[in-house]
C-alpha cells in the first residue's frame, strides 16, 4: 500500500491536524522529513485540557503548560487565525501577555479564546486591542482595559465575556464600537451592572448575572434574546418601593420587534413588571415563535400580567415554556382573578401555538387561568406538558378535575401530566 | 410549517419532475444528480450557474468508482426528513472502508468543495492518527521515515517539550 497521507494538499492535512489534540499534531514532526513542519504551519492553536501533563502539583502543570505553549508558538511559522488558552491550570501568568503580543504583531488572528483559571485574574495587554482582523472574541476570568483611543473592532461578530473585570461604559464603548456585532454574551461581572446595549447588527444575544438595569436603546435587528437575571435582595427591595411609572416591559422589549425567541429566568419577570401596566401594547411581536420564562410569580399580579400582554402580543408563537417560581408572597386577592377575561383580546387565537410546557405548577388561581386561556385559544396545539411542583401539596385529582373541564380549542391536544 | 411557495425548481411536488444534473468521470462515466444534491457541492453549484444546456459537467480529477459514491453521499444529506441520528449512523458507515477509499473521497470532496463530506473523512483520518505512537502512525499509513539518526535526534530534541 502507498503512503496516500503524505502528500495531501496542506489544506487537507490542515483539516486534519487541526481536529487533533495539539501535542498529537506536534508529534507528527517525527513521522518523517516531509512532516518536519507540517504541524508548524496550521492556523488554528488550540491549547485546551488535553494538553495538560499528568501530574498532582499545579505548579508543575502550569509551568509545562505555558514552555509548552511559548515553543509552540516560537516554532510556527505562518499565520495564525484562531488562538484558544482554554485551561483552568493557568493562573495568572506574564507569559500571556507575550503570546498576545506575539499575535498582535502579525494580526492574523480572527478568533481568541481566553478562558483562564479561576483564583487570579490576568489583566490583558492592551496589544490585543491591536488585533484588527479579530471576528471572535471570547474571553474568561481576566481583567478588560481598552485604551482611551481605542475605536473598536471594525471585524468582530461576536463578543463573549464571562466573569471579566471591566467598567460598564468600557463594555457599553466596546460594543458600540464593534459595528458587525451580531452575537453577545454577557455573564457575571463583578458588580451589579446597568448596562445600556447599542448594536445596531446584534442578532442573538445571552445575559446572565447580577444586572440591575438592562436597556437595550439600539437593537433593532435582534432575532434571539436570552436573560438570566439575578438581583441581590436589597435591589429587589428597592425596585418593590420605587414607584416609578416608567414601564419597564415597555422600555424593554418594543425595541426588539423582529424577536424570534425570548427566554428568561429568574428575576427577568419580575423585573419586566416594574412599573405601570401600559395597557394594549401598540405593537406586535410578529416573528415571536418561542418564549420560554422561569420563575414567573404567579401570585404576583404585575408579573402574570406582564405574561398577560406579551403572549397576547404575539400571535405566531409556536413554543410556550413557562414555570413558577417559589411562591414568595401572599395570595392575591380575588378581585384580581378575572384579568384574563378582562384584559385579553376578546377571540385571540394562537394560530400556530404546538407545544406548550408548564413546570413547577402549584395549582393556583392564575396558572390554571392561563391553561384554560391556552387551552382555549391554541386551535393547532399538539401537546401540553405540565409538571406539578415538588411543594404542590394540594389535592392534585382538584387540579385535574378542573383541568379536564376546559374547552379545547384544538381535538389533538394531548395533555401529559408528568409525575416525578 | 411554511405558507410560502418553494424557492426554487429543485424542490419537487409529486407532479414536477426534479431538474437532474449530468457528471461525467475521469475514465469516461456518466452519472446523473438531482440539483438539490449536486448543491451540496459548492464547484457544481458554481458549474451549474453557468449552465452549459445540460452537457455533462465533465470532473477529471475523480474516477466512476468514487463518483458514484460521492452522488450517493450527497443524495443522501439532500433527502429531507431524515433525522440526525440516522444520518450520523449513514455516514459511519458510508466511511466504513478501506484507507486508500477514505483518501479518494478526501480528495474528491476536497476538489468538488464539498464541506460536510471533507468534514466527515477528515475526521476519520484524524481518528486513525490519535492517541498513536509515531511508529504505529508509520505503519499504519506506510510512511517511509528517511531521516538520517542525527536528523531524527535534532527534531527530537526541537520539539522535545511535546514529547514530555
């Protein structure tokens, strides 16, 4: 049989190569003369767990790690377009400062991943705000400086920053300054933040943390949007006192009208129900085919009126996945129950509503209002999953009993009651 | 579910017929594909945008043997409904033949610009080198090692900190 594998085209042995662990793809160097340097001119380093020595001191680990990555990139020879550090055994190294420099100065690169240990957070060099051509920006545990005449990334698609240490107006600037953004991810800064979103590209976009504000003044294209919003307990306080009028529902989510899908967890309904109910929303979300939300309060009339509106904003959805939260106050009381006749549109349909998922259901007033609401207006639904809470201490066969009554607009409709 | 008629002519109803594209190989055989698979081939899509009046696409550079197969693997990812699974299962065993086989569809797909064929077959020759010696890589895919002793102890000693 003939060597077939030695002579293929560098662009195929690059595909290979690439799709092994990077000290595999440096030990084919022995294979032969020809492979001497083949390894040395792919252009994608991927320096992840797999390349870690075995060994229990940490110390030890991260010492071969970084000779091993230095050499590495001492030794090769062409451009580089994607460069990944993704290890928990680097902590706060000087060496990363070398590397990035070392990819600034031919600016090649177009995609950097820096997921860092947890322990000590790098500061970045500001010479990776010299990587012109970057598309890719996906960075973990570090500390984020940009320079004052920084004027962004005029390449970058797409921008992940979990756990970095930077200043808001820095993120807003970086943001703003990156005109092809279309991916966003924003997750666990150090502080609580308020953050105001100007990206006139941004498509998807995924926030998780401690955000007291999230205004999104510039986002008119944006076709996905994902929020896991947490709130210390005093900022919760102070948002229950504050007696402001202006809608935060409102203010949210009508500049956002091509969304597609919409998720939330946590405090995200409760935050959208801060404020006056605006009434009818004068737009509808047309495009809105999945709106997943955890944790909505159904005692809590501001935020199941807050589901009220957006639902009966959006006539096209497909996928409903909603749960409640942790019942924290009171009952309503009961003049409050008739919300769903009063305030939906009278003959709403769901004309394409499938799937509908509640968890966590306790029985209560307003959840069984909002299945009979469904149930009654979906005329295409296939399937209704409820799942009772693990705290559902009440007499389950009522909840049945009353479910069972409610028209079905739809003769396909399954409902499936899981147990645990 | 869509309300808006198919784009283009090569979704078919029942009633139209499909718009078939001719290849001819290298030793002279002619193989017909559907458009919506020779699409999954970004040189045919760009050969058909140019259409020649329905000659055969003439592509020196694969055989009948291979051709065939290559019609068949991009059929196959044009069919609809088909779910992952079972089109990870087709592939695994599309792929379930001999090394000189694997090489000749690398360098089809390569040619015919094909990503999730060159995808697949790259993976499979990355597999065959993982977690191997150097020696068993020789082996495997009969590489003749030329270098002289000093030769191998001064690459050894270049990229000695992999070898660790």
């Amino acid at each position: 049989m003939d060597d077939l594998i030695s002579d293929l085209p560098q662009s195929i042995l690059e595909s290979i190569l690439t799709r092994l662990p990077i000290r595999d793809a440096v030990k084919t160097s022995i294979l032969s003369r020809k492979w001497r340097y083949k390894w040395a001119s792919i252009t994608e380093l991927v320096f992840d767990d797999e390349c870690v020595t075995s060994s229990h001191d940490g110390n030890v680990v991260e010492q071969s790690l970084v000779k091993f990555i230095t050499r590495a990139l001492f030794l090769h020879h062409g451009p580089i377009h994607k460069f990944q550090v993704s290890t928990c055994y680097l902590q706060s190294c000087p060496d990363i400062d070398q590397w990035i420099l070392f990819l600034s100065r031919d600016s090649d690169v177009r995609e950097l991943i820096l997921k860092l240990g947890e322990d000590e957070w790098v500061r970045l060099p500001s010479c990776l705000f010299n990587c012109k051509k970057l598309t890719h920006l996906d960075l973990s545990c570090c500390e984020l400086d940009p320079p004052p005449r920084f004027k962004g990334f005029s390449c970058l698609r797409s921008l992940s920053l979990h756990r970095v240490l930077v200043a808001a107006d820095a993120i807003e600037n970086l943001i703003w300054s990156c005109p092809l953004l279309e991916n966003l991810a924003l997750s666990y800064f150090d502080d609580s933040l308020a953050i105001t979103i100007r990206a006139p590209n941004l498509k998807y976009l995924y926030m998780e943390g401690d955000f007291t504000d999230i205004f999104l003044e510039n986002t008119p294209l944006l076709l996905s949007l994902s929020v896991v919003m947490y709130m210390a307990d005093d900022v919760a306080e102070h948002f229950e006192l504050e007696q402001s009028s202006n809608c935060n529902f409102v203010k949210f989510l009508t500049r956002v009208p091509r969304l597609v899908s919409l998720a939330g967890r946590a405090y995200f309904a409760k935050y959208l129900s801060i404020g006056d109910d605006p009434g009818p929303l004068p737009i509808t979300f047309d495009h809105l085919k999945i709106i997943e939300l955890f944790e909505v309060s159904f005692e809590d009339m501001k935020e199941v009126l807050v589901l009220l509106r957006l639902i009966t904003s959006s006539p096209n959805l497909e996928e409903f996945s909603i749960s409640a939260g942790e019942s924290t106050s009171p009952a309503e009381a009961p003049d409050s129950l008739d919300i769903w006749e009063r305030e939906c549109p009278a003959d709403w349909t769901f004309k394409q509503l499938k799937v509908v998922k509640m968890t966590d259901v306790n029985g209560i007033p307003h959840e069984m209002d909002l299945v009979k609401f469904l149930l009654g207006s979906s005329p295409v639904l296939k399937t209704m999953t409820i799942s009772p809470s693990t705290y559902f201490k009440h007499d389950r066969m009522v909840m049945l009993i009353e479910l069972l009554r409610f028209r079905r607009a739809s003769s396909e409709a399954e409902i499936i009651f899981l147990q645990e | 579910m869509s309300s808006s008629p198919p784009p283009s002519s090569a979704a078919a109803s029942p009633s139209c017929p499909k718009k078939m594209i001719a290849l001819r190989s290298s030793d002279g055989e002619t193989f017909e594909i559907e458009e919506a698979a020779a699409l999954q081939s970004k040189t045919l899509e760009n050969m058909i945008d140019e259409d020649c009046a329905g000659t055969p696409i003439p592509l020196p550079n694969v055989t009948g043997k291979i051709l065939a197969k290559v019609v068949e693997f991009c059929s196959k990812h044009a069919e609809p409904g088909v779910d992952d699974e079972s089109l990870r299962a087709w592939d695994a065993e599309f792929v379930n033949v001999e090394q000189a086989t694997v090489f000749d569809y690398i360098l089809a797909a390569n040619f015919l610009e094909i990503p999730t064929l060159l995808n697949l077959t790259c993976n499979v020759v990355a597999d065959m080198i993982r977690g191997k010696t150097p020696d068993e890589i020789r082996k495997f895919f009969n590489i003749k090692s030329i270098f002289s002793p000093e030769e191998e102890e001064e690459v050894r000693r270049e990229n000695h900190w992999a070898f660790e």
